[in-house]
C-alpha cells in the first residue's frame, strides 16, 4: 500500500474537492510553477476527458476566459457557459477547423495536451503511440496558438522524446520538463512546458 499512498492520496482529494480526476492537481502544480495561465486567457484542452483540467483552468482563466475541451470520450456537461467541448479524434485533420471556428479572435493563449493512448503493455508502442498523439497535439498548437503563445505537453519518456523535444523547439523559444509530483513516481509521463511561439516568419531554415 506504501507505494500506491501518494496516489491513493490524491485520488481521496480530487474526490473531497469536486474535481472529476486526480490529474487535476498535475495541472494545478504546472501553472502555480510555470504561471501558464492567467484570468481572460482562451485554452484548448486536448485529451480533456473525464474534465479535471477544464475544472482547474476554469478556476484560473474566469468569467472572461473560453476554455474548448476536446476528447474522443464524452463529457458530463460543466456548470460554465464559456465552457465548450468536442467529442473528436485529435488525428483527424478536420479538428483544427472545428477548434478554429469556436475561437473568438481565431487563437488561442494556451494549448494544454494530457494526451494518452490505450496501454497496450508493450512499453514501445505504447511509447510510440503516445509521442504520435502529442505530435497532432502540437501542430494544433501550431496552427491555433497566438504568437508568443504557451504550450503543456504530456509525453512519455523514450526513445523517440529527443527527436520530439527537438521538433518542439523548432517552434517554441522557451523548452522545458517538469514532472509534478501528483504523477506516478514509476510513471514514465513527464509534461513539456513551451513558451512564446515562434511565428512561420521568425523560424530559421533548417
């Protein structure tokens, strides 16, 4: 039981404070760190389903914010009017314009990705599956986030990270890792904080 206590822990307080999954303390804990979001800001939340993220960036961006939550699964309705969401596939191109037509001004401030695939037990394609989910999740954030916008990336840790992280830094100018402490300490799961976004116009050539 020792090793699950931490998890167990979370579990009861997400349960004692409305929130519809422990994964909303991960969340919790980025933007306390890294402040990547803020009262009035417009979030994508990808991968968004049962909803604890929307619940926490609600907290954060208000009345005046939007928050559009996108996941294959459904979600029970939020209490929130500037709350929307999309039962889609994060992999079909048609999403970008489904986000892009909620959107007020045609951007958004942040991206937030808690991306998982189905665990099959076999760690490299599960790997796989996950980096290529976080991939789609990052072109969104490139076609939908303001310049200059922010970026929360979950990935999990492996071989194909490097080249990843890489691709990231091709179109952010702020990288960096963070594992809150509400994940799994076995988990391979870690979070890639992206600042500033870099225009098409400002990228060097490779």
């Amino acid at each position: 039981m020792r090793k699950h206590s931490r998890i167990d822990y979370y579990y009861r307080k997400a349960k004692v404070e409305g929130y519809r999954s422990r994964a909303a303390y991960k969340l919790k804990e980025i933007n306390e760190k890294f402040k990547v979001m803020k009262e009035g800001d417009i979030v994508i939340d990808l991968g968004a389903a049962p909803g604890g993220w929307i619940q926490v960036s609600r907290e954060i961006v208000g009345e005046k914010g939007l928050i559009i939550g996108v996941d294959l699964n459904p979600m029970i309705k939020f209490p929130w009017d500037n709350v929307k969401t999309i039962q889609a596939d994060v992999t079909n191109p048609e999403i970008i314009e489904k986000i892009k037509v909620m959107l007020p001004k045609g951007y958004a401030d942040v991206v937030l990705s808690d991306l998982s695939p189905k665990v099959s037990g076999i760690w490299s394609v599960d790997h796989a599956r996950q980096i290529f989910l976080t991939e789609k999740a990052l072109k969104i954030a490139i076609e939908l986030l303001k310049e200059e916008g922010i970026c929360v990336l979950k990935v999990f840790q492996g071989h194909l990270l490097k080249e990843f992280i890489n691709e990231v830094k091709r179109n952010f100018k702020e990288v960096r890792l963070f594992k809150p402490k509400a994940s799994r300490k076995r988990s391979a799961e870690i979070y890639i904080i992206a600042r500033k976004k870099i225009s098409q116009h400002q990228k060097l050539p490779l």
